[in-house]
C-alpha cells in the first residue's frame, strides 16, 4: 500500500475547514468528513485493503462500529471472507434486542473496525459491551487515528491495541 497517496487521497476528498464540535466535545477547527471516502467505493476498498494485513491472525469476527465502522467492515468481511458483526451504540429495544447483528459473540475473538478514532469512547463502550456479552476484544483497526496516541493508543488502559491505516500526521504531511 502506498500509504502517502493514500493519506494524500483521503486528505483532498474529507478534511474539511470550519468550526466542528465532535463526539468527545471538543471543538476543531478541521474535520476529516470519513462518511465523504466511506461513499466512494474505490477510496473504500482501498482503505480496507490497508486494513487487511493490520488484521490479528486469530481473528473471527470483524466488528464494525456504528455507523462509520459498518461500511469498512463489511469490505474487509468481503476482502477476508470473515464474518461481519455491526455493532450498535445501544442494543435495540425491539426485535432481537441485541447489541450486534451479524452472529453470536460469546466466546469469539472480535477485531473492532472504526472509521476515525479521537479519543476512543465509542470503542471503549463496545468492547466493554462486548466483553460483558462473553467475546474478547483486544485490538481496533482504524481508518484514521487522531487521537494522538502514539504506539500503545487511547484504549491500552482498558487492554485494546489501536492499529491505524492512517494518522493525523499521515494526514498533515499529505
């Protein structure tokens, strides 16, 4: 994988300039749009491409998060042939009342698929959820991590390792 065409790619078609407010509360000047590269099919695969070899060899459900997870999964279900599990912010009230879809969690190893990680919440409270459902979750693989976290990511005290396609850096320097 070219990696800086990519970021360069991904830079050009999703950063965009403003005032933005994201999920931690935060207030940025800059927003990396992941929906803009989730609906480009060509952009999409390429991304889960890169997220294919960052995989654990043990892995036997990929996760994908609500919502900017779910397309990133379903593509790198479709490049591995691994099974996808959509995981929800909240399990339904309805229906099934689960928390995932896609299959049973108890007792699988989950690799955890997010678009964008700042400071990591939305990845702490599913696998927390998982975890508590009986499935082992120790690695997310993002698309663009912009937490800043270095090699051990927001999530170490908690046991998940963060493996990035790409960073913040990756995207400034593109």
């Amino acid at each position: 994988m070219d990696r800086t065409a990519l970021a360069r790619e991904i830079d050009s078609v999703c950063r965009l300039q403003g005032t933005f407010t994201v999920r931690s509360g935060q207030v940025v000047s800059e927003y990396f749009d992941k929906y803009l590269f989730e609906a480009r099919p060509v952009l999409l695969r390429r991304v889960a491409q890169a997220m294919v070899p960052l995989l654990p060899a043990d892995t036997e459900l990929v996760g994908g998060l609500e919502l900017g997870g779910v397309p990133i999964a379903t593509m790198v279900s479709s490049l591995t042939g691994l099974p996808a599990l959509f995981v929800r912010k909240q399990a339904k009230t309805y229906g099934t009342c689960r928390l995932a879809e896609g299959g049973e969690v108890a007792g699988t190893k989950i690799t955890l698929i997010e678009d964008v990680i700042t400071t990591g919440g939305a990845v702490r409270n599913a696998t927390e959820a998982l975890r508590e459902l009986g499935a082992t979750v120790e690695v997310v693989i993002c698309a663009i991590d912009r937490s800043g976290g270095g090699e051990t990511g927001p999530l170490a005290d908690i046991g998940v390792e963060t493996r990035s396609v790409l960073t913040k850096a990756d995207l400034d320097r593109s």
